[in-house]
C-alpha cells in the first residue's frame, strides 16, 4: 500500500508553519518584554560569559581525560609485566606441587627401609 504523499505533504507543512509562528512570536514576545537595550546588553553578557565558562570547564575536562588516558596507557606495560609473572609463577608452582607429589611417593616406597635403618 503506497503512502498517501499528499496528506503527509500537508501534515508536515503544518507543523512547520506552526513552528515558525512559536519561534517568531517568542521573539517578539521577548524583544517587547525587555526594558531597555542596556539590559539586552547585559543579559547577553552574562550568556556569553555562562556559555564561556562551560567551554572552560568543558576544555578542563577534556583536558583531565586525556591525562587519565596517558596514565593508562603508561601502566599497561607495567601491568602486562605483572600478569606474565604471575602466569609464570603459577607455572612454577605447578611444577613445584609435582615435584613434592613425587617426593612423598619415593618416600612411601623406602619407608620400611628407613625405619629398619633407625629403628635397629
């Protein structure tokens, strides 16, 4: 079923039109609201200087980001290093544990002759 372009022509021409009227009648609304063009001077000061310490903070941060980032990047050598020493020290105590289990086993297979030896 093919769309009806004709009435989503005119949907869309409405509430465009309805859109500019509440953006020009809020102009003029404010443009008669306010005083003075000292004030206008004024409160626009005050935005710019707003809109221009949010630019510092977001600079600020954007600056602290990026100092985290280089923190990161410089320990994860540091961090690989670790997680390699751990792994090999898993390893070794793996071979470690092996060598004692066979340790105990020889010693299981003299233990007549040992206490023959110390006992006579």
């Amino acid at each position: 079923m093919s769309p009806n372009w004709t009435t989503i022509c005119s949907v869309l021409c409405r509430d465009l039109s309805l859109c500019l009227n509440s953006v020009s009648l809020g102009i003029i609304t404010w443009s008669w609201n306010a005083a003075s063009p000292m004030e206008i001077d004024t409160e626009l000061r005050q935005r710019d200087k707003s809109l221009h310490n949010t630019e510092q903070i977001v600079v600020q941060l954007g600056d602290m980001f990026q100092q985290f980032s280089d923190l990161v990047y410089e320990q994860q050598e540091v961090i690989e290093r670790i997680d390699h020493s751990v792994v090999e020290t898993a390893s070794e105590i793996n071979l470690g544990h092996g060598e004692l289990v066979k340790y105990f086993s020889e010693m299981k297979k003299h233990r007549s002759f040992i206490i023959k030896t110390f006992c006579t």
